[in-house]
C-alpha cells in the first residue's frame, strides 16, 4: 500500500496532501541516472587502473617485448650501418686506390637504394609506425649491401686484370744472363758497326753462343714472326697488351708462329746472326705505346736489387759499338 504524505501549509493553517508535480519527477529521475552513469564511469575506471584484466596485462607484455625487439633490432641495424659506412670509405679510398679505379660516388649508392625494392614485403608487418621504420632501414640496408656487393665483384675484376697486366709486362732477360757478362752495348748513342757513324740504338745487345735459347719476357701474342730486310733479321715481335710491345732480333731460328700465345719464360727462338749483325746474339727492344723505352729497366723480376744495381751500371757503360 503507497503512503500518502502530508505538509503543513502555513496559509490555510492545515496539514494538505503532498501531490509532487510530474515535472519534478523527471527531474529527480534524470538526476538519479546521471548520477548512476556518473559513479559507473568513475567505478569502472577506478577498476581498469588498479584492476587490469588478464587480456590487458597479456596485451601489454607483449607491447613491452616487441618495444624491446624493436629497440635490439634498431640498434642491430644501426651497427650494420656503421659497418656498411666503413665498408664503402675502404672500398672507395683503400681497395679502389690500389687499382687506380674511380670511387664510386654517392650519388650512385643514393640511386641504388632508390631502385632497389626487394624487401618492400618486410613493410607488411602492419600499419604500425615500428614496422614500417624496421621495414625502411632493412630495405636500404639491403640495397647497400647489393651495392656492395657488385662494387666487390667489380673490384675482383680488377685484381684479375692486375695479375694478367703484371704477368704481361716484361720482367724477365731475354736470354739467360745470370752471371750478368752478356749485355754487350746498351741503349743509345752507339757506333754503327757497319758504317762507323755515331747511330741510336734502340735496344740492347745480349751476346750468347748461337742457338742458346730466347725467352718470352711477358705474357702475350706473337705480332710478327719471320725475316726482316729492314736489319732484325729473322726476328719476333710480341703484343703484351696494355701498350706493351717487345722485340727480338737475330734469330737463327724462330719457334713461334703469328696470333700464337706465349707466356713469360716461354722459348721463342734462339740466338744467331742474322740480318745485320757482326755476331751470334740477340736484339731486345721495348715499345710502351709504340714508343722505344730502355729495356734495362724491364728486368726487375729475375735479379735481386743488387744484381739489378750492377746490371744498370754495365748497360751504362758497355761498349760504345753495338752488334748491329
């Protein structure tokens, strides 16, 4: 059974019956629900802070991991980045140097980067700025090392072509000569033996038993293999490449034929008297970009700096007559 309320009311001086307005029903109503909503949020929030559910606390261990993965990772990529950095200032100012090759400029390396897009896949990590900044540094760390990696190929071509380029200047005596008693005149000024007028000779004169052997003194092609009115007699001539020509003349017989390859030390022929000579030994000239250079200092490989000392000393001062 509803009570029923009363109120004095000091007009009429008499207690009336208490009929509380609709309008303020609603609005204690609407007060208590605000009220209600009010405390909630305050109680739920009070309990999400102090009172974190099982699936926030999982959520938030594996945030701290991968910030900590993260953290490992950038710093993993930073130091592969330095050792990049490193690698490119060798390759451009050590390992280029040697082989006197132009450094690879920057702009390059930018433009490689640029192109290169293999690990665009690595940025569906998600939408998430960690993986699209790991997906960046691996993306251009990768097409460093592609750089790189093609600079390096680059660079082993170049030893290749070094070994062949030193295998193919002329190092050697043409024909054995090891107690050093063999080079008869030198380059230069010298008396024709012919004509007895003062003439440039353009090589050196190795004076040996007819038929003792001569060598190859670099790698190379046979140009020219045959007799010579011209004074050589018979005589060979060798493309070492790289602007290097070599000649020897006299012959009295030659072993090699045109376009054979021949290697350092190889035998070409042997030691006559042929064309215009006064006696058994053979002609040696050098040629570097088809200009006539003093053998003497082609000979470097097969004597020790002593011998090599001696033996520009005697090509210096040998007979004031050559040979031919």
């Amino acid at each position: 059974m509803k009570k029923i309320k009363y109120y004095y009311n000091t007009h009429t001086l008499r207690y009336e019956k208490l009929i509380t307005p609709l309008r303020v029903k609603l609005l204690r109503l609407f007060g208590f629900l605000s009220g209600l909503a009010v405390g909630s949020a305050i109680v739920i929030y009070l309990y999400d802070r102090f009172f974190p559910k099982p699936t926030d606390l999982e959520n938030k261990g594996k945030y701290e991991v991968l910030t900590e993965n993260y953290r490992q990772l950038n710093k993993k990529v930073k130091t592969m980045q330095e050792q990049m950095a490193s690698l490119e200032k060798r390759d451009n100012e050590v390992y280029r140097s040697i082989f006197e090759a132009n450094p690879l400029p920057d702009s390059a390396r930018a433009k490689a980067i640029e192109q290169k897009k293999e690990l665009d896949k690595v940025s569906a990590i998600g939408e998430d700025a960690i993986g699209k900044d790991v997906a960046t540094q691996l993306n251009n760390l990768a097409a460093r090392v592609k750089y790189q990696f093609d600079s390096y190929i680059s660079i082993e071509k170049l030893i290749n072509n070094q070994e062949a380029k030193l295998a193919s200047i002329p190092a050697i005596q043409p024909v054995s000569n090891k107690d050093l008693s063999r080079i008869a005149s030198g380059y230069g000024m010298r008396i024709d033996p012919v004509y007895g007028t003062p003439k440039m000779h353009r090589g050196l004169d190795f004076t040996a038993p007819q038929g003792t052997p001569i060598y190859a003194t670099g790698d190379g092609t046979i140009a020219v293999s045959g007799y010579s009115d011209g004074g050589y007699g018979n005589h060979v001539e060798i493309n070492h490449g790289y602007g290097y020509m070599t000649l020897y003349g006299h012959m009295v017989r030659i072993k090699v034929r045109p376009g054979q390859k021949v290697k350092r030390g190889e035998v070409i022929g042997w030691v006559g008297s042929t064309g215009k000579s006064t006696g058994p030994h053979c002609h040696y000239e050098v040629k570097i970009n088809n200009n006539q250079v003093n053998p003497v200092y082609f000979f470097s490989s097969d004597l020790s700096p002593e011998d090599y000392d001696r033996l520009l000393k005697i090509a210096a001062t040998g007979s004031a007559k050559s040979f031919d």
